[in-house]
C-alpha cells in the first residue's frame, strides 16, 4: 500500500462516538465559551473567520470578484468584493455571513456524529488555507495561522478520544456561537450603532427592513442548533434506549 492510499484508508476510518456524557461536557464547554463574556471576546475571532468565509464562498459561488478579506484584533472582519453593487449576487453575499457559523456547525456535527472526525480535521484546515490566500492584513494571517496550528497539531498528534472531544466541541461551539452575533447585531441596531450591518444593507438591497433579516438569520441559526444538537446526540440516545 502506498503511502497516500495508508493517509487517505487513515483520514476516512470512522471512530466510534464518545460516551453520551463526553458529548455533554463538549456542548458544556462550548456554552461557556459562548456565554461568558471573557471567553466570548477570546474566541468570538473564530465565529468571525466562519462569517467572513461564508461572504467570501457566497461571493465565488455568485460569480462576483473576491478582492480580499480583513480580520481585525476586535473581532471584526470585512470580505470586500467587485461587482455590481446591487442584485441576487451582492444579495447573497451581504446575506451568506451570519447564517455561515450555523450551517459549518451542523456540517461539522454531521460529519462527527457519521465518525468522520479527521475528514472534519482536514476539511477545515483546507478552508483555513484557501482563505489564508485571501487575508489582507497581518492579524488576519496571524489568526488562521493560529487556528490552523491548533487543528493540525489536533489532528496529526491527538489520540481519537481527544479529536473526537475537540470535534464535537467545535461543532457545538460553531452552532451555540452563531446564534449570539445575531442578537448582538439587533441590540446594536436598537440602539443605532450599526447603520451599515449586514441586516441594513440587505434592507437597503431588497427594500425589506432590516429586521426582517435579522430574524431570517436568527431562524436559521437555531434551526442550525436544533437539528446538529441531535445529531451529536442521537446516536447514543438511541443505545441508551435500546430494550436490554
């Protein structure tokens, strides 16, 4: 057998799900990152790379000119592209970021409640590289540097318990953490702190207010939550409640 017919028999193996209370203590901990905020201002930068990735593949995909994408050390991020500023190109686009960290997240739980845990691994690190071509500032390189090192050194020295915890964390975290931006992006625009959102461009776009897409996003990123929540779960629900 040849040396990538052995990695790629490797990286496809399923590996059993871990115990049901493993899966608890992942969603737990994801929770906290979410919801404390200390551990939010540290770990928001990874929502926003899934932000900004989801306007830049919604960008490609709509045939619309990608010229860059920016992360700031606020947890900010900008992907800026070329084209005609208004029609269902430039609509998808302004529309792909929010919902973008739900619909990774339930991608990810899918593949981790499947046992593809290190085609999850490598997944990621080949997004991370195809958008590290793309970052325009010296945070944003530092950053999917960081994150990247910390999915590689994941996936080539982790024993199969520790990346199947990792993964089914960052399959929570991914969805519990997109549906925070989204309530944070109303307060702001409650208060009008957020006149350009992604929300008040689409209003501007489409000539349907900005609330509207606002609660679209919400609807998605719980409808997200919902559905990659049992399939983390469903597995081993359904072992706990076989007839013995």
């Amino acid at each position: 057998m040849t040396p990538l017919r052995a990695f790629w028999n490797h990286l496809t193996a399923t590996q059993p799900a871990p115990p049901l209370w493993l899966v608890g203590v992942a969603a737990l901990l994801a929770l906290v990152l979410v919801g404390y905020r200390p551990a939010w201002h540290l770990s928001r930068g990874v929502i926003t790379i899934a932000h900004e990735g989801g306007h830049a593949l919604a960008a490609v995909l709509s045939r619309r000119k990608l010229r860059g994408i920016r992360l700031h050390s606020d947890t900010s991020g900008v992907t800026l592209t070329r084209g005609n500023p208004t029609g269902p190109g430039m609509i998808i686009t302004a529309a792909a970021g929010y919902v973008a960290p739900s619909l990774v997240g339930v991608g990810a739980a899918w593949l981790t409640s499947a046992g593809y845990v290190r085609v999850l691994l490598w997944g990621v690190l080949v997004l991370l590289a195809c958008m590290l071509l793309l970052i325009r500032n010296m945070f944003g390189v530092v950053s999917l540097l960081a994150v990247g090192g910390a999915v590689f050194a994941v996936s080539w020295f982790a024993q199969d318990d520790v990346q199947g915890f990792v993964a089914y964390g960052a399959a929570w975290f991914l969805m519990l953490g997109g549906v925070r931006p989204i309530l944070e992006l109303q307060g702001k625009r409650r208060r009008g702190r957020a006149p350009d959102s992604d929300a008040d461009q689409l209003a501007r776009l489409t000539r349907i207010p900005g609330a509207f897409w606002v609660m679209l996003f919400l609807l998605v990123a719980v409808a997200a939550l919902g559905l990659g929540g049992y399939l983390l779960v469903q597995s081993e629900l359904g072992t706990l409640l076989e007839p013995r």
